[in-house]
C-alpha cells in the first residue's frame, strides 16, 4: 500500500467515523427532545388527573348530602304517610261505629 491510498483510506475511515458520530449525535438529541416532551405531556396530564380527581370527590360529597336530604325526606315522608293511616283507620272506624248507632236508633224508631 503506497502513501496515496494509505491517505485515502485514512480519510474514508475518518469521513465514516464523522458520519456515525454525527448519526449518533442526532439520535442522542431527538431522543432527549422526545423525553422531554414526554415528560411535560406526563406533567400536563398529572395535572389533570389531579383536576379531574378534585371533581370527583366534589360530586361524591354532593350526592352524599343529596342522599342525606333525600334519605331525611323520605323518613318524614313516611311518617306522615303512617300517621295518616292511622288517622284514617280511626275514622272508618268511628263511622262504621256512627253507622251502628244509626241503624240501632233507626231500630228502635221503626220497631
């Protein structure tokens, strides 16, 4: 191998050598540009997790106390249902006991 190609050869590795450095180099950037991204998107989205669980637990303490009034309600609704059951027990049962007295004085008159 004379001076000349030994020159050449030395200047294809070296070129080849550049190449795969300046390769490598940019593959090193973009990935660290992609992680970065990625890292802010991974922030971004924390966030609104964090936003979204704040909204939950607002809508289970709403329909909690909604469940509370609903649950009072439904407590007061059914004793006034019960109270005015008895009461209408108590009236048919003072009618049918007018209706008696009634027809013995109905009795009485006739007979």
């Amino acid at each position: 191998m004379n001076r000349t190609e030994f020159i050449i050869a030395t200047a294809i590795v070296l070129f080849v050598a550049f190449c795969m450095g300046w390769f490598a180099n940019w593959l090193v950037h973009r990935f660290i540009r992609v992680a970065g991204a990625d890292v802010g998107e991974l922030e971004r989205m924390a966030q609104e997790l964090h936003e979204a669980e704040e909204t939950r637990d607002q809508a289970i303490t709403y329909l909690q106390q909604r469940e509370a009034e609903l649950m009072n309600q439904l407590s007061q609704t059914e004793a006034e249902l019960a109270a005015t059951m008895e009461g209408l027990r108590e009236a048919r049962y003072e009618a049918e006991q007018m209706r008696v007295h009634l027809e013995r004085i109905s009795g009485r008159a006739v007979g």
